[in-house]
C-alpha cells in the first residue's frame, strides 16, 4: 500500500528534524550560560534577563526565519543548498573572470570557516551536555573531559558504518528533544509569566542600545543561539524546502523559543541558575535523564556536521578546489551517503586537540561565534550576486532584499570578533590555512595543465598522421582518461613507444562537473567521432553526483558508438612533478602543490574503474 503524500511529507518533516537541526536545536544547552557570564560583565538584572531572552528570540526570527527560511532557502540549485552550490549559482550569473575570482575566494572561505564549525561543534555541544554532571554529582567534574572525548571518539569510529540506520533514530529523538525543550520551557514560565515581555521586539530594541558600545560583548555570546542555521540551507536537497520550512515554524522554533523563555524565567526566580540556566530549568529528580537525553542530541548535532563536512568536501573536489580523497560510499540507494576516511580521522583529531586546548565549553564558545558568523557573511554575499545576476532582479531590489541581513552579519561578526585573542583565533587559522590549500591547489592544477598543453601534441594532427600508421591494430578498446581531449594523452603516447600498438577502438574522455548538483541521463554523454577509430567523449556529472566512469560508459552505445567493459582497457598517467626554476607558484607553494598532488587519491578509485582493466604509466612533469 503506497504511502500517502501527507504522509510522505510527515515523514520527511521528522527525518528533516533529525539531520537539519541538530546543531541549533541544541544551543540552549550553552547560550543562555555564556550571555551572562563573569567575562561579559552583564548583571543579572530583571531587566536584562528580559532583554537577552528577547534579543535571542528576535534573532532567531530575523536570521533564522526570514533570511535562511524565507529568502536564502529560495536560492536553489536544483533543489540543492550550501555555500558551495550558491557559489555555482552565483558564477553562472557572473562574466567577468575577475568577478569570478572574488566569488570563487568568498565562497571557498565560507566553505573553510565550515570546517571550524564542523569541529567546535562537536566539541562544544558534547562538552556542553557531559558538564551537566557538575551539577548533578560534583564530584564527578574531573570525569568530564574524558568522558567527552570517549564519546567523542566512538562518534567518529562508527562513521565508517554509514548514517542509514543511524539516521532513522535520528528524528524521533530529536523530535522528543523539542518537546522537553518546549514542555520544560512552558513549565518555568508558569512560575514567572513576566518573562512574556520578551516577545516584544522594543524590549531587544532597547535592551541593545542601553548597552552602548557593550552591544558587541553581549551579541558575541547571542550569536551561539543561530549556530547551526546553515545546516537549514545545506541540508534543504535532502528533504525539500517545505519540509524543512515545516518541521522550523511547526516544531523547533516553537521548542527553542519556549526553553529561551523557560531558561529566563528560572533565572527571574533563582539568581543561582546562571552557573548553568538550560540544567537548572530541570528539577533535581530529571537531572540524569536530562543529560542523557542532552548527550544524545548533542551527538545527534556532531554527526550533522561531520556529515556535512564529507558532502562538502565531495563537493570541493568536484569544483576542483582539493585533490581527490578516498570515497567510500555507505548506501546503494542514497548517492549522498558517503565516507571519507582522510577527513574523518584529520576531524577526529583536530575536535580532541581543540578539547584538551579549550578545556570548557565556555572557553570554545569565544571560537564558535566568528566561524559561524563569517559562513552566514559569506552566504549573504554570494546571495545578493545570485539575486541580482542570477535572477536578474533591479539592484535596488537586490539591495533591499539582502542589504538589511548584510548589516546585521557584519555586527554578528564584528561582536564575535572580539573574542579572537579568547578562541576565535582558532577558526581564522584554520580557515586561512585551509583556504591557501585550496587555492595552491586550484592554482597548481591550472599551471599543470598549462605545462602538459605547451608540450603534448595536437589531438587531431596525431590522428590524422595515422594514415600510413605502420603500428599494429588490437582490436580491444581504449579509454583515456585526459583533463584536455585537444591534446594526445600522454599514456597514448608511452602505450605506443613501449607497446607499438594501437587499439582499433581509442576512447579520449574527459570527465566535467556542471553547475548544478544532478544532470538528466540524456545530458550525461557527448561523443564526437574524429576518424581512424579515435572518439572524443565528454561525461559531465553534477558536482553532488558520484563520477562513475565505467557506468556512464555503456551510454554511448545510443550515440553510435559501442561500448564493452569486458573488451576495454583503461589507460591512466599518474604525474611526477619537477620543480622548475621557472615558477608559475611562489616556491613554498609549488612544494606545496607537488606534496599535494602526490597524496591525492587514486584516480582509479575516484572515477570507479575496475582495477583489473587499468593500464597505468608514468609521466614527468615540469611545473
């Protein structure tokens, strides 16, 4: 009996729950803490409690609701979001190479600060949940730390094992989380109804301008409670936009802004509760279950942006921002279910060293705020780009529609900026350090090809001087795997000087990724036949879609050209570079390049070539 489309939608709206938005379900466990604590100075005034409590939940209206949900999710890439996929957006609506350059540095650097975030967030959110057990048996405050980190570390060990059966316990859980968080919320505010007041906007209004120039202290501990509101763009491919749109207005903000409430409440009634205001909410006798049920949601929130930092980097390397790494694909019906061994374990290590670093989750949250807040700068950017290039929308609409969320990002910024000597040093070295990766890397690979087309000769020369060719026929097929078919593949070239022989059938293919996250079957093979049993192929994939080479092979045989696995043989060169006292790179960045390029994944594996079909030979290279 097939499932009705109400019933399709309820179902993608719970697992929406469980993967979207874990990351800012779980920020009241630290939010509220940071806002009013001993480094900011904020006293604990009745008035203040009612000015953060509604600065916070205005917040989540204005950048969570109106600019991701109502605008920012509108800016689709055929149903895929993220930084990367408004990156491919705006660039389609841009010309000028210059133009492109600034895009292409905007979104990679949106896309570095993602990384920071994929780390902190593990770190704080469990950190931040296992602290709960001060509260609850202060003798068991030395266990925190290692407990974590345990935690931690079983978090990234069963990453190998794919997110399908995880992931289906992923909604419920988060969804019970919403309700705790709403009903506990609900709860406190009986005992303090005053707390209502937050919900009107001029009590934030004035609560921030009473603060005067103390405005970016305050919004750079605020800021923790719109962590995590990415991951609503990101993830919007994976459940559509109005599933998700659903799941925030029906179930998560409702949760998150009543625990914000229930969390001023308590501290209106219990000056003692700004040690810890979300674990003080709880009675004495939930305590223990609240921490359990808040370490599942924290983990829940981890795995998140682990995940996404695999599909992100996926996505890098499809756009030619990073050298290839190993993909392990998890599930053989969901194409987005991947592993990444090298990022995991390079993650792992970065989330323990930033928690032995940090020590606390308060110490983290002075990192937290400038990668999320640099991300969120970026996707406006790129946002208003795609607005007025892309849609092609007048520039005062475009600047009405993005400008008011520009100026509120740079204070976001500007506020956690301050906190850069506290922690929020880690992410910008972190990203700048990625960022210069990505770009050696773009830069070197352009230079690479520069270097084999000034040496290579002429494809088309080639095959037509094979006239008179005095080389032997195979009759067996060919494929060459080449990043320019204008040239002859430099395999060709060594098969023919060491073999001398030719195939009768020569496959020169290029693989390209498109703009756009998945293409259509009937888009996926372009053949053009140049004579003397030599085919150009061209295989483009969307930048979300797995590059499977011998898969997309046999669709070539509807363009004429017959196509057999079990007759073809792969020709691959693996390049050796040569530093060249004629640098196209800076010298470190050349040496940074090469050392690239020579742990960069197996090209066999990346394109899903059948080992035993693959001929692979050597080339030297001068950079």
């Amino acid at each position: 009996m097939k499932s009705t489309p109400d019933k399709q939608l309820a179902s993608l709206c719970l697992a929406a729950v469980g993967v979207v938005f874990g990351d800012i379900g779980t920020s009241p466990l630290y939010t509220t803490k940071e806002v009013f604590s001993p480094e900011n100075g904020m006293p604990l005034t009745d008035a203040n409690i009612i000015g953060v409590v509604s600065t916070i939940f205005w917040a989540l209206m204005m950048v969570v609701t109106l600019k991701y949900v109502v605008l920012v999710m509108r800016a689709d890439n055929r149903g895929e979001g993220g930084i990367m996929a408004l990156l491919a957006m705006a660039l389609s609506g841009v010309h000028s190479r210059k133009r492109q350059l600034a895009l292409i540095a905007i979104g990679t650097f949106g896309c570095t600060l993602f990384y920071g975030d994929s780390i902190i967030t593990p770190s704080i959110s469990v950190l931040s949940a296992v602290e709960g057990l001060e509260l609850a048996a202060p003798a068991l405050e030395p266990f925190v730390l290692p407990i974590t980190i345990a935690v931690l570390i079983a978090l990234f060990l069963v990453q190998r094992q794919g997110t399908a059966v995880v992931g289906r316990l992923f909604g419920p859980i988060l969804a019970l989380w919403f309700a705790v968080l709403g009903g506990i919320g609900f709860w406190r505010i009986l005992d303090a109804p005053q707390v209502l007041a937050a919900l009107n906007p001029l009590n934030a209004l004035s609560f921030m301008l009473d603060r005067g120039p103390g405005i970016f202290v305050v919004v750079g501990s605020i800021v923790l409670a719109l962590t995590g509101a990415e991951a609503l763009y990101a993830d919007m491919g994976h459940f559509g936009r109005k599933a998700v749109r659903i799941a925030w207005s029906g179930l998560v903000l409702p949760g998150l802004a009543l625990n914000y409430l229930g969390q001023g409440a308590t501290l209106l009634t219990n000056a003692d509760a700004f040690a810890n205001p979300f674990y003080y909410t709880f009675p004495p006798s939930l305590l223990y279950p609240a921490i359990v049920l808040s370490t599942l949601a924290t983990i829940i929130a981890s795995q998140s942006v682990i995940t996404g930092a695999y599909s992100l980097t996926q996505q890098a390397i499809h756009l030619g921002m990073l050298p290839r790494l190993q993909t392990v694909h998890t599930s053989s019906s969901a194409s987005g279910q991947i592993y990444m061994p090298a990022v995991n374990w390079l993650l792992l290590l970065a989330v323990i060293i930033a928690c032995l670093s940090f020590g606390n989750s308060s110490d983290l949250a002075g990192a937290y705020g400038i990668a999320v807040t640099g991300t969120m700068l970026c996707t406006t950017l790129l946002t208003f780009v795609v607005v007025r290039h892309k849609w092609h929308y007048p520039l005062w609409l475009a600047l009405l529609a993005t400008g008011l969320f520009f100026v509120v990002d740079l204070l976001l910024l500007a506020s956690t900026s301050l906190k850069f000597l506290q922690g929020g040093w880690f992410p910008v070295v972190l990203g700048l350090s990625l960022f210069i990766t990505m770009w050696t890397w773009k830069d070197g690979r352009e230079l690479l090809n520069k270097r084999i087309n000034e040496e290579d000769p002429d494809l088309m020369d080639f095959v037509w001087n094979l006239d008179n060719s005095p080389f032997p026929k195979v009759p067996r097929t060919a494929v060459y795997l080449v990043s320019n078919p204008a040239k002859v593949p430099r395999a060709l070239l060594h098969n023919l000087k060491h073999n001398l022989t030719l195939h009768e059938k020569n496959l020169v293919v290029t693989v390209k990724f498109a703009d756009v996250p998945y293409l259509e079957t009937e888009q996926r093979v372009q053949v053009d036949e140049i004579g003397q049993g030599f085919w150009r192929v061209t295989l483009t994939f969307g930048f979300m879609e797995r590059p499977d080479v011998p898969e997309a092979l046999p669709l070539c045989n509807a363009k004429g050209l017959k196509f057999d696995l079990y007759t073809s043989s792969f020709f691959v060169s693996r390049e050796t570079l040569i530093p060249s006292s004629n640098h196209g790179l800076s010298k470190w960045r050349e040496q940074l390049f090469i050392a690239l390029s020579r742990n960069a994944g197996s090209v066999v594996n990346y394109f899903n070539l059948p080992s035993n079909h693959v001929i692979e030979l050597g080339a030297r290279v001068n950079l």
